[in-house]
C-alpha cells in the first residue's frame, strides 16, 4: 500500500521550577505521500539513516535504460550538464554530484500539440539485490515544475517485464508498487532545487533478489523533470526524524537573539516538526 508520511507539531514540557507550556500548539499540515523536502537538522549518533545498499549517481549514461509508452516519442536523456532547451527553460537540478551527470526529461522542449499524453520512462539496467534487507527506502533528489495536465510516478518492480502504462488520469490505489512523486501538487508550485524524496518500498522489494526502479512522466506539453542521486538504504529502526525545532520565549511570536534574566517569563514554549516512514 502507499504509505503516508505524517508530521506532528509537538509541546514539550520544559523541566524547571516555574517552566511550564502556557498553551496547546496546534498541529501543522501532514507532509505529502513520499515527500521530504529538507534533510534533518541533526540526528542523534547511532540513529543515523541505514546504510545505502544500492546507489547510482548517473555518472555512467549505460546504468539505464530509457524509453517510452503510446505514440510520444519523448525520452529521457542522461549525461553531463543537460539544460531543458525549449521556450520556457527551468533550472537544471542542483543536486549533490551534479557535475558527473543526471537524467532530464524536457517535455517543453519536445513541444507536443497532441492530445495523446507523453510516457517517457527511465529504469536501471542491472537487478538490484536486496536479500536480507526486509527493510528499505528509496531516495534520490529532484528537480521539477509542473504544468496542467501531467504526473510524475516511480515504480518499483521485481523482475524487469510486466510494467503498468501510466498517465496522469490512472488510478494507482490498487498499484502499490506505483508511486506518485508530487501529490496534490497544483500547476507551477514552487519546490526547492533540489528536492530529496524518500519512498518506503518495503512491501513491495523489501528482501528481494531483482528489484528494479523506474521514473516515469507522463503529460502534454509540460516543463521537465530532473533525476539524480538515487540509492535505496535500510530503513533504520528509528526512523522518527526531527526536521526542526523551537523554543518560543513570549507568545505573540516576537523573538530576541538575548533576554536579560529579569525579563525572562515564567513558562516557554518548545516543539518541532517530525516526520516518520
């Protein structure tokens, strides 16, 4: 089943004689299926991310296979300084290793006018094995603006035949190897470049021996979308992860780099936001 990441906005009683919380804090929106839009501010030593057990930074164009579904011939490409080249240009990803390559699909610049939807896919070549690893994520970075009529999906697969064509009007609910990568997402959202998307897909390659990943984009006449640094890890048996914090002095949300200690109230406020797989 897809999983749902979820984000608590939390009260911390403060130890003290007179620290007290002075009122509920209410909780912010759940984070999007699949997103995470920042690494965390710190990890506690020892509970660390899991250990990566398959990785590819694009550096070699002959670890994937592209292609594409239907009647648009749209491919991705992969390599070395790509630039979307049609007449509304978006920034090329800012990933980590992006100077050693990454994968691009420039739907703006292939100019479709049909109404057949383009279905460009992306997959690695070799099997990826996960035996003994019952437990694992999915992450790579990403760079994207969505038009009107489109849908970035990742599929994860055991074996490299029988893949499901997609568009923007599928129904995945009874896909749970299909993921969408922007949910709810509305036409020319701003996202930070890049954008690290972290998937469970335990259920579906958790322990298996021939894994294969594939990014697809299915839409008519969009922008583009960037792929890069992509690996799958353990999921590690603490996976709550603080994405950050704060301590609040005075209530009306007025804040001050020092406070004298005779101005200091009686009670503070402390919480964060969370974020579990």
């Amino acid at each position: 089943m897809n999983k749902i990441y979820t984000s608590t906005l939390a009260a911390v009683l403060l130890a003290g004689t007179t620290m007290a919380q002075t009122k509920a804090l209410s909780s912010i929106a759940p984070l999007r299926h699949g997103e995470r839009s920042a690494q965390p501010l710190h990890t506690p030593p020892g509970h660390e991310r899991g250990s990566t057990i398959w990785s590819d930074d694009f550096s070699d164009p002959a670890t994937w296979a592209m292609g594409h579904d239907g009647t648009q011939a749209l491919d991705w490409q992969v390599g070395v300084g790509l630039m979307t080249q049609g007449a509304a240009p978006i920034a090329a990803i800012q990933s980590t290793t992006a100077a050693n390559g990454y994968g691009m699909v420039d739907s703006d610049f292939f100019g479709n006018v049909t109404t057949n939807y383009e279905q460009a896919w992306l997959s690695n070549v070799s099997p990826i094995d996960l035996t003994g690893f019952p437990e694992v994520v999915l992450e790579f970075q990403n760079q994207y603006r969505k038009w009107t009529d489109e849908e970035c999906y990742v599929v994860v697969q055991v074996g490299n035949s029988g893949w499901p064509v997609l568009d923007p009007t599928t129904d995945i609910s009874a896909m749970p190897n299909v993921f969408k990568v922007w949910p709810g997402m509305q036409t020319q959202d701003p996202v930070a470049n890049p954008t690290v998307r972290r998937i469970d897909i335990s259920a579906v390659a958790g322990g298996q021996s021939d894994v294969y990943v594939r990014f697809y984009w299915s839409g008519i006449f969009g922008y583009a979308w960037f792929v890069d640094d992509v690996s799958i890890q353990q999921l590690p048996p603490y996976e709550l992860v603080m994405m950050n914090g704060f301590l609040s002095h005075n209530n009306d949300g007025s804040e001050f780099g020092r406070i004298p200690s005779t101005q200091l109230n009686a009670d503070m406020q402390v919480g964060g936001q969370f974020q579990n797989l």
